[in-house]
C-alpha cells in the first residue's frame, strides 16, 4: 500500500425480507419480491439496486396446484443468483408467524465474500444401500471455511438422519440447519424449488461458507428438572437403571422433589434429554438433546425414549410448556449480549408451536425480534426442525432452529 492510501472497508453483509397475502400467487410472489428487494436496499444512499447472492421463498400451501407453476418461474423472477423455495403448512415472515390461508415471504442476502453453493438431492435404494444423488461436482471437493448447509426436505422421501451421518462422515463440524417442508400431508405433495426446477421429492439446499459465518441457534423448547444422572444399564431404547438403580424409582424421586407445577408436566410432558457430550462437569441449557418419553413400566422399572441410548450416557429429565419454550429461546437468542448482531436470519420453528402451543400469536418470530431485531426474517412451520446440539446435528420436534448470518 503507497503512502496516503486508504484500504477499502469491507462490504457489509446485507438482507432483506418481504411477505404478501393476495390470494392469487403470482400477484403475491411479485409483491413479496418487491418489498424484499426494498428492504434490501435499506437505507442506501444510492437508488442502484443491491445485488443479491441468495434468496429463499417460502409459499404456504394455501395456494394448492398454483405454486408449481409459479416455482417454474422463480428464476426469472428473482434477481438472485442462488434461489431456493419450499411450500409450508404456515409461514414466518419479519416478525409475523402466518398459521393458514394464503402467504409468500422471500428473504434476500447479499453476502459479499461468501461462498455458496446450491443443491437439489434424490435418495433412492440400491443393492450396496442407500445412496444421495444429485451431489454438484464442486461438492464433492474441500468445502470452505466456515462452511454450513441448510437443507429443506420432504418428510416422506428423504431420509435426514441417514443423510447427517453422511455428511458428518465427510465433512465432520460442519452444522446442518434446517427443515422438513409441511405443505403436504401425502408423498408427492411437498413443493421444493433450486432456480426454476422444482421437485415432488428428496431435499434442497445450499452450502455457505468463505466470508458468512451462519450461526446456528436450536431452542427445544424444554428445561431440566432433577439432576443429571448416569445410565449404568440401558437396553436399545430403554432406560434400565440409573445411577445403579431401576430408572422409573429415579424418576419417582424427581417427582417427589419438584413442586405441584412440575409435578403436573411430568404427568403430561414428560422429556429425556441426554448429553450431547461427556466431557463437561456441570451441564447448561442446550447441552441436551431432548427426546420425548415413550412410556414408563413401574413394574419392570424401566422408562422408554424416543431414541437409542446406551450405557455411560448422562440425561436429565426435561419438561415442556409455553413457558419453558418462552424462556429456552430468550435465553438462546438473548443470553450473549457479546455475540455479533445478525444481518438477517431464517426460523424453522415446530407447527407444534405457534398459536398450539403459546398463548399469544407470533410468538417465536416475536421473540427473535425483540432480542436480536429489527431484523430480515424468513421461514416456515415444518414437519421437523433441523439443527445441531454440541458438535452434531439431529432431527428435532417441536423446536425453533434458526440460521443466523454474520459476517465470518
């Protein structure tokens, strides 16, 4: 650098968010776009239009045999090199949660030094197993730095736990963030779009790397109650003993210890969450990967999760209600005030949640505002959530995983 010159300062991470509720599509996916792309250019000093890397467009399923044609012309509608669409039971847009009827919310970013790469997936059996086809030849390579995928999926054609193993095979840290798309409730009935080509099938989504950092943030809504224990037997997906006693009079003490409150959402809400990992000492919200309790034999002692477990393994049991998921996402999206602010985010959140399980409409959307906003938002209610907890990424229900952009 010569004397008297200045380094450039670097590009800002940009997004923008829009949503529309005409019940003819087209005219509600333009509008959408508009406002996207105004939000976009917020606050700019010039009227030159910013240029958008990625856009995501969620359309709820209120629209019925209209959205495919209109997926059909997302790439020509949308100035963005990367776009990728999803249909949706409901729909978030800003700071709106939209539960029926019809809706479209796009979500732009301008990620200036990012690295992208976009994908649409098969899964099909063959004779040597399962296998993922679709895979973009850059893929196949080193990812970036700082890489994460977000995946949208069709519940009833791809295998997502199958598919995290893969990839923690092959590129192990990197988080997966995403969902199971809910605009259908029979195979074949989901919408999925990358560019103009759109799919009845398997899964979309998109690697982010290079200069953007997506900070993954998964709430499952839940909070311990008891201590942490140890399995010292375990038999597939059944607690045996813990801590060198049967597990259900483990849980009758906990029962016992805990007020009236708690001992009502035992009876009806009842969770096991084991550690995502052993090498802690003491254990903190998120540290947990919650599974619902199956059933519990006071006879045989023993407490059936929704998930395999193994001896050595430390749980603690976890309750849920709309408190406890008010106070888990505060506490995720509020609890570092030293953390970056996001230039924009896209929320995966539970159609268990919303106005079935809160009092008030709004509430995860809301919530993400008042704690990290104003704030571009885009998203769905899906059919299961996405996202990781320690260092491993699972399929979760009833939960709020969000995809935070910063720049790296």
């Amino acid at each position: 650098m010569t004397a008297g010159q200045a380094s450039a300062a670097p590009v800002a991470i940009r997004c923008g968010s829009g949503s529309d509720t005409d019940p003819r599509l087209e005219v509600a996916l333009r509008a959408a776009i508009d406002a996207a792309l105004a939000d976009l250019a917020r606050g700019e000093a010039t009227d030159a239009p910013i240029a958008a890397d990625l856009a995501f467009v969620f359309v709820s399923a209120a629209y019925g045999s209209a959205i495919r044609p209109a997926f059909e012309m997302l790439g020509d509608l949308i100035p963005a090199r990367h776009v990728l669409g999803a249909t949706a039971e409901g729909v978030v847009a800003g700071a709106e949660e939209y539960e029926s009827g019809p809706v479209v919310a796009v979500w732009l970013a301008s990620l200036p030094g990012g690295w992208l790469e976009p994908f649409s997936l098969e899964y099909s059996q063959t004779p040597d197993g399962g296998m993922f086809a679709g895979w973009p030849e850059r893929l196949s390579r080193e990812w970036p730095p700082n890489a994460t995928l977000l995946l949208i999926a069709d519940p009833f054609s791809f295998p997502v736990d199958a598919f995290v193993r893969r990839v923690e095979e092959e590129h192990p840290g990197v988080p997966i963030i995403g969902g199971m798309a809910s605009g259908g409730s029979e195979p074949g009935s989901n919408t999925l779009a990358v560019g103009s080509r759109t799919y009845d099938s398997g899964a979309i989504g998109v690697v982010v790397g290079g200069g953007v950092r997506v900070r993954p943030v998964v709430s499952q809504g839940c909070r311990p109650v008891g201590r942490p224990m140890v399995i010292t037997r375990a038999e597939e997906n059944m607690i045996v003993e813990l801590g060198g006693r049967p597990a259900f009079e483990r849980l009758r003490e906990t029962f016992q210890a805990v007020d009236a409150v708690d001992r009502e959402l035992i009876r009806t809400s009842l969770h096991v969450g084991r550690a995502a990992s052993e090498y802690r000492d003491t254990f903190r919200r998120g540290d947990f990967l919650v599974r619902n309790v199956l059933g519990a034999d006071p006879d045989a002692g023993v407490i059936a999760v929704g998930d395999l477990v193994r001896t050595g393994q430390t749980v603690q049991f976890h309750v849920r209600d709309a408190s406890s998921a008010d106070e888990d996402l505060r506490e995720m999206l509020c609890g570092n005030p030293a953390a970056t602010r996001p230039a924009g985010a896209l929320l995966f959140t539970c159609n268990g949640r919303g106005s079935r399980l809160f009092a008030q409409p709004h509430h995860d959307a809301r919530c993400l505002q008042e704690c990290l906003g104003p704030l571009p938002v885009a998203g769905f209610f899906a059919q299961g959530e996405i996202g990781p907890i320690g260092n491993r990424t699972f399929l979760h229900g009833f939960t709020a995983s969000l995809a935070l952009f910063e720049p790296a």
